[in-house]
C-alpha cells in the first residue's frame, strides 16, 4: 500500500504491520488520527478499531474506512479501551504524550489474559 504522505511517524508503519501476529482476529490503533495506520493491519486482521480522542481526526479517518474497519472518538486514559478484546495494539504518535506506565498499563489491561 502506497502511503499519501509520509512523516516520521509513517516511517515506522512497516516495523508495525511486521508485528501482527498470524491469525490476529482484532487489533487496535491507538491515537489513530486520521486513519492511515490503522487501515494497514486491516489486512491480515479480521477487524481493527482506530481510536483518537479529536473528532475531527476521527471524521478524516472515517471518510475511507475498509469494511472491517471501525473508528471510535475516545481517549485510551480515560478507562474507554475495553478490556481483554484485542490481539493487537499500537500506538506508534501517541506514547509520549502521556505518563508512560499509566500507557503501558491501559494497553495491557486491553489484552486478552495469558493463556494458562
């Protein structure tokens, strides 16, 4: 896929989609903005949610939205992040802008548990 514009962050989307585990049934772009990441794992997952707390970047992302595909206006900090749900997570724009354990710690709990 041909990206419309690149910047540093767009750089790092192959390293990203590298890490989609085979079989990835659900995955979730945090800080998504307006969408483009969170297209790309679209293809090897069965569905992706995008997640960004401006709205107007939500309606961008919204405006080119593959099937299985879903944006939602929220802030992963703000307890919004179902937990358990996604086998998949990133957050390639988002990390510094947060208090970084209070980051890994709502990403993880969005994980499903460790299988025993």
């Amino acid at each position: 896929m041909t990206d419309p514009y690149w910047n540093h962050n767009v750089h790092y989307h192959p390293v990203v989609l590298a890490a989609v585990p085979d079989g990835c049934r659900t995955a979730l772009d945090v800080g998504c903005g307006d969408g483009l990441l969170a297209r790309k794992p679209a293809q090897k997952a069965e569905s992706v949610t995008g997640m960004d707390r401006s709205p107007e970047m939500i309606r961008l992302a919204r405006e080119q939205t593959p099937e299985n595909v879903t944006f939602q206006e929220g802030d992963y900090l703000d307890d919004t992040l179902p937990e358990g749900r996604y086998d998949f997570v990133s957050a390639v724009a988002v990390v510094h802008h947060a208090p970084f354990e209070d980051a890994v710690r709502a990403w993880y709990d969005c994980w499903p548990p460790a299988a025993d």
